[in-house]
C-alpha cells in the first residue's frame, strides 16, 4: 500500500481511521502533558510510571476476570499512581537520590508485573491471550470505545489544565513563590502529577509500556527548542504529538510488519532532530552561525585594536604603515583586513595600510566600552 | 534438586552478582537510570550482532551490543552538552529510540532472527541449562554460565585493582581529577563493565530486570549502611538471596523466575525501607515524634522560667496558657518529671535546678545560632529520651 491509496484508506476504511484518530489524540495529550514533565524535570517518572503500571493491568484481570480495556486501565492507573508516590516517598524520607528511586521502582514495579503475567498464562482457564500486547502495544487493537475513551480523557485534562493554568505555571517556574501566595502547591502537584500518570496509562495501549516515556518526552523535547513560551510550547508540544501519532500510523500501516509503536517514537525523535538542528534561536545550526559571526567579529576588533595602538604614535593618524607588520598579531587573518576594508574602518593601497577616522572613532569607543565594562 | 535446577541457581546467582558490584557505583554515582537506557538500548547492537554470528552467547554479540550500550552513555553526555535538554531528558530520549530501531530490526527480519522479542526482554533463566558447550563430547557445562562467569571474573579482577580509584572518583571528582587519576576514564570503564554485564545478563533475566539487579540490592544495601565495602558485601548478599529465593518462588508459583527474582529483591527493599535502623520509614518515624516532643518540653521549660508567678504555673493552666492538648501537655509533664527537671507542689510546677540550668543552655546555643548542639546537651542531661 503506497500514500496516496492509505490516504483514500484513511477516509473510508473504519480500522485505519480509528487507530489514526486514537494515536493522534494520544500523541496530543501526552505531547502536551509531557512539556510539564519536561519542565518539572521529571523526564523519566514517565518510564517509571508507564513500567510500575504493568502489575496493575495482570492484577486487574486476575481480580475481576475481564479483559476489558477499561478495567485493565484502572487497574494500571492505580498501579502507576502507587509507583508515583512511592517513588516520591523514597526521594523525601530517605538519602536514596531520585534516580535511584526511578530504576528501582521501574525495574521492581516490572519485574512483579512479569511474574503476574506469566503466573496468569500458566493458570488452566484464563483467557490471558492479548494482555502482553500492553508490553509493546498494538494501535491495531484500538476500537472506537478506546477512542471515545481517549477523547474524554484528554478533553476532561484540557478543561483542568486551562483551568488551573495560571496556578500551573507559576507553580512550574517558582514553586515557593506560589506556595508564599498561598496556592495549594501540593495540590496542584498532586493534579499535575495525576493528569500525566493518567495520560501515560492511556497510551499503553497503543504504544505500550516501554515506549511510553518517549512519547510523553520527545514532543516536548521538540517544542521546547522552538518557544519561550508555555503556552505555546505546550500547544506546539500536542500537534508535534499528534502529527508523530498521524504519521507513524501512516508509515507503519504501508510498511508491512512495522509495529505502530516504535514508528510513532521513530517519527516524534525526527521530530526532536529536526527542532534540535533547525529551531531558530536555540538550534544548533544558529548557534554555530551566530558562535561563527562572533568569533569573526572579535578578531576584526583586536585587528582594529592593533592598529590604532600603532597608529596612534603618529601625529597623522592615517600614516600608512606595512601590512607585513600585522603578521606578527595572532589575531590578525586576511578575512578580518577584508571586513575592516569593506567597513571602511582602514584603507589598504601597495600593501600599506591606514586608519581612516571612522576606524579611529571606532576604535576609541571600543577602548571606551571596555573600559566601561571593568569599572 | 536436579542437577538443571542447581545450574539455574548458580547462573542466576552469579548473575546478580555481576550486576550488584556494577549497581553499587551506578547508585552511588546518581546514573541509576543509566542502566535503564543501556539495557534497553542493547538491543540494536544484539539484533546486527545475531545477524553476523547467529548465536546468543558469542563474545562477538556481546561486545558488539556492549558498544551500542557505550554508544548511549556518549550520546545522552552529547545531548547534555548542547544545553538544549536536561539530562534526564535527554536519556529519555535516546534510549526509546534506539530500543524502537531494535524491535523493528527484528520485526522487519522476522524470518530470518530467530530471536524472541519477549526472550530479549524478559529472558528466559530456565531455557539456560540446555544450551551446553560439548567439546569432543565432554559437558562443560551451560554456556551462558561460562559468559556470566567470566564477566563476573573480569567486574571483580576490574573491581579490585581500581578499587581506590572508583572510590575516590565516585565521591570527590575535584579531588581525583587534582592527584591525576582521569574521572573519564573510570567513567567510561565503569560504564563499559555496565553494558557487558547488561548483555551478559539479559538472555539469563531479560534487558529490564538486569536493571533491577544492579539497582535493588545496591539501593536496599544503601538503606543499611553508608561504608562503601559493607554496602558491596551486602548488595552481593541481597543479590544472591534474592536469585536463590527468586528461584523458588517461581517454582512454587510456575511463573517466570526473572519477575520472580526482581519481585524478591523489591521486597527485600521494602523491608528495609520500613525497618531499615536509623534511615528506615519507621525508626524516622520515630525519631521525628521524639524531637517533636523534646522540642514541646523546652517550650514548657522556657515558660516555666519566664514567669515567676504561681498562676502562670498552675498545671491546671497549661492548656490555657501554652495552647497544648491534655493528653500531649500530660506526655510533656511526666518527661520533665522523669528527667528531674520539674517539681509539682500544691499543682503549681517549678523549675529544679538541673531543669534551669538545661534551659540556660539551651537558650545560649539557641542564641548563638548553634542549635544543632542541642541533640549533643540532650544526652548530658536526659535519663529518658522523649
């Protein structure tokens, strides 16, 4: 199946136009959710939150029997909620650093939830088949309940973060200063935390336990290099997210035996290379320009320097003198005499050069600033 | 026990403590989730290594997934340099990736790997006794035995020659870097023992759980004691407990040993975060509400020294006068009481003159800003703690 017939498909087939609907709402959210995660520097509480759900999904159908996707949520919500405050627990009560708290309740939370699965493979009875999909995930599972599902769940979390906005913000960038205001910083932590855990669990599903983390990171990652804004990184951070979801699904779907997941992590970690290149401002490829010009700049300047320190020994400042004698200035190159040329700072004829006023003046008030700048 | 059952212990043993030694600088180090991305990002490096050799336990395959292990800890630390991202950000990036390169590496060659992608992932520990070297038709044993075991060997020979080395650097990098010792280096070597420990141990216990091997018993280690040779010896003793006692759990429940073995191990850990002397939940606990209450008696002291007027200091009057509940202003008397540092006559309370004196103290190191001196004054003059 090549593009243009999977975007044909998209329209009429029912499967595809579910699970493209699911993923991008769900790169959505979780892109969006994920800027604050960024920003609190709880990058990896997803990985372990996302691993620390799996006993809950093997206990949840151990309990009740049922494999419906709402039930094994719930129970991989409560799961992923106990990991949370357990880790939170370690970091405050004892001198255990938080990354160790991270891998030991990821790696633990995990490693019981293994045992539960497989306990629960080997029991006579149990129609068990399907629930290790929730390891790597499966897009193809998604119908449309699942879907509805997501889209309650990710406008019940709009309406809050919009609500709680301003609390949110002022809570991410100066904590104290919100609690000496007077806000409920443990609530609002509380929410927040809440809405991320919620977010990840609702992933499952369709990218599985392992992947999650990335998805919840990388449209953030990306937004991030683009804003200064929360705003508008948490808006660009969801359509990063939803454009990951929209065309990892497509990819996977024309490719065959591509599994949705890794794809959709693939395309949001283009996404994360490009922003990282490219983002105007905090990409590195402006920043190499701008390091570049700088650097060009300074040598022209001490060229500069070297020259009126010469040239101010003479009554006529404009007495020409060798360019041979430049060769013994390191900072002086052929690049930096041709700049000073073009900005008319000197004149260059037969190998001699002279200072022209402007490039007298100049220098003056490079002297000036400088001198400034160690009062 | 078969002869199957005891080999299964013994890699799993040895296993765990290969991974414990590693884990214990991992934790120390604050890089515990270091060890996540390297397990997970193996596993591209696994997928090429079993095209070329075709076999699990080459030493080609390991070192060739051991490089794409090392490969992430160099591009998080290049990530981290540009500023772009935080650290942790940048872990998090790196290693979904290249697990997600793995899982479609093996999706897209289905046919041709005969490599499970839950094997990799959660191992399979029981399997481990079939796969045996024979040579001229001599059993020397299984062959993931010999791997662990000589990356175990190698972590340990490692381990005692850089010993002073790995601990200077892990606690005071000013200091090692000044008398010549290259933090580099041993970060590098401390992360390439990490990533061929990862690969050695994941066809035993799968690419997540080794993650569990060096963090749990190393954490759970650092809960008891805070000397780095004690906090090793009792991460290997956890490690090994937690194998042999993993093990049998998964015989008794029939399900996987590796998920076993980590279930123990959080257990373990959980013990100690409750119980653990000193650091654990409860003695913390504990100690929180006894300077609470010893923090109430001085209060009650300053009071009483305060004011020299009876009615200020009619027991009758507490509640009203310092605001204290009945039961609580009840529980600060008789601590006063048995400590001599009150006398009560006709219901009025007064200061003894060890009691003045414990206050004047106080006052002075509170004062002169050295409150901590306090908890060394309280043990001057307390009979009974609080």
């Amino acid at each position: 199946m090549d593009f243009t017939e999977y975007f044909t498909q998209v329209f009429n087939d029912y499967t595809l136009r579910t699970i493209t609907l699911g993923t991008a709402i769900l790169g959505a959210i979780s892109g969006m959710l994920g800027s604050f995660a960024v920003l609190r520097k709880q990058s990896l509480l997803g990985d372990a939150i996302s691993h620390a759900s799996l006993p809950g999904i093997a206990l949840a159908f151990l309990l009740t029997g049922i494999k419906s996707t709402d039930v094994l949520l719930a129970g991989a919500l409560i799961s992923g909620l106990i990991g949370t405050y357990w880790i939170r627990g370690i970091v405050k009560n004892t001198h255990l650093k938080s990354d160790t708290a991270l891998g030991l309740i990821l790696s633990v939370f995990f490693g019981a939830g293994i045992l539960l699965l497989t306990f629960i493979q080997k029991m006579p009875d149990a129609n068990q088949a399907g629930l290790d999909t929730y390891l790597f995930g499966q897009a193809a599972t998604l119908v449309e309940s699942d879907v509805w599902l997501m889209s309650l769940v990710t406008g019940v979390s709009l309406f809050l973060v919009m609500l709680f906005w301003k609390e949110f913000k002022l809570n991410l960038f100066d904590a104290d200063f919100a609690h000496s205001l007077g806000f409920n910083t443990k609530f609002l932590d509380l929410l927040i935390s809440s809405l991320i855990v919620i977010a990840i669990v609702l992933g499952l599903q369709t990218v599985g336990v392992i992947l999650m983390s990335a998805m919840l990171l990388a449209p953030a990652a990306a937004a991030r290099q683009w804003t200064h804004k929360l705003g508008a990184m948490v808006i660009l951070s969801g359509i990063f997210g939803a454009l990951s979801g929209i065309v990892g699904t497509a990819f996977s779907a024309s490719g065959d035996n591509l599994s949705t997941g890794p794809v959709i992590v693939l395309v949001a970690a283009c996404f994360v290379l490009l922003s990282f290149i490219f983002a105007p401002g905090r990409g590195l490829l402006f920043r190499e320009l701008r390091y570049r010009k700088n650097r060009n700049d300074l040598e022209m300047n001490k060229t500069l320097a070297f020259m009126y320190n010469i040239a101010k020994g003479h009554e006529n400042i404009s007495h020409p003198h060798s360019v041979r004698i430049l060769n013994n200035f390191r900072g002086y190159t052929r690049k930096s005499l041709k700049k000073l040329i073009d900005k008319e700072y000197i004149r260059v004829y037969n190998n001699m050069w002279s200072l022209t006023d402007k490039g007298f003046r100049q220098a003056v008030n490079m002297y000036n600033q400088s001198e400034d700048s160690y009062e | 026990m078969s002869s199957a059952q005891i080999e299964i212990q013994l890699i799993a043993t040895l296993v765990a403590v290969a991974c414990a030694i590693p884990g214990t600088f991992l934790v120390l180090r604050k890089m515990a989730m270091i060890s996540d991305a390297i397990s997970h990002s193996i596993l591209p490096g696994l997928v090429v290594g079993f095209f070329l050799t075709q076999d699990l336990n080459s030493p080609l395959l390991i070192l060739l997934a051991a490089a794409s292990g090392l490969i992430t800890v160099i591009l998080v630390e290049f990530i981290q340099k540009t500023g772009l991202v935080k650290e942790d950000t940048a872990i998090g990036l790196v290693f979904p990736v290249l697990f997600s390169i793995g899982v479609i590496l093996i999706a897209k060659n289905a046919n041709d790997v005969h490599l499970d992608i839950d094997a990799v992932l959660l191992g399979e520990i029981a399997f481990a006794p079939f796969d045996r070297i024979l040579i001229d038709g001599m059993d020397y044993g299984p062959k993931s035995l010999w791997v662990i075991g000589s990356i175990l060997l190698l972590t340990i020979i490692l381990l005692l020659l850089y010993f002073k080395e790995l601990k200077l650097s892990t606690f005071d990098e000013q200091l090692a870097t000044t008398l010549g010792f290259s933090p580099v280096i041993i970060h590098y070597g401390l992360m390439s023992v990490a990533s061929v420990t990862t690969v050695g141990a994941f066809d035993a216990v799968g690419a997540v759980l080794v993650v569990a091997l060096m963090i749990a018993p190393a954490a759970t280690a650092y809960l008891l004691t805070t000397d780095l040779k004690k906090m090793l010896v009792l991460a290997v003793l956890f490690g090994c407990a937690g194998a042999i006692g993993g093990y049998w759990l998964a015989h008794y429940l029939d399900a996987s040993i590796a998920g076993s073995i980590t279930t123990v191990l959080g257990a373990f850990f959980l013990l100690a975060y409750l119980f653990a002397p000193g650091r654990g939940m409860l003695s913390v606990s504990y100690k929180q509400k006894r300077q609470e209450k010893e923090v109430h008696l001085l209060t009650f002291l300053l009071h009483l020294q305060n004011h020299e007027e009876t009615s200020e200091r009619h027991i009758k009057h507490l509640n009203e006068h310092i605001n204290w509940h009945r039961v609580k202003a009840r529980s600060v008397v008789n601590l006063a009481l048995k400590n001599n540092m009150i006398v009560i006559e006709d219901g009025v309370i007064s200061l003894t003159p060890k009691g003045s004196e414990f206050t004047r103290q106080a006052i002075e190191f509170i004062m002169s800003g050295k409150s901590s001196a306090i908890e060394e004054m309280k043990k001057k003059f307390f009979l009974f703690r609080g």
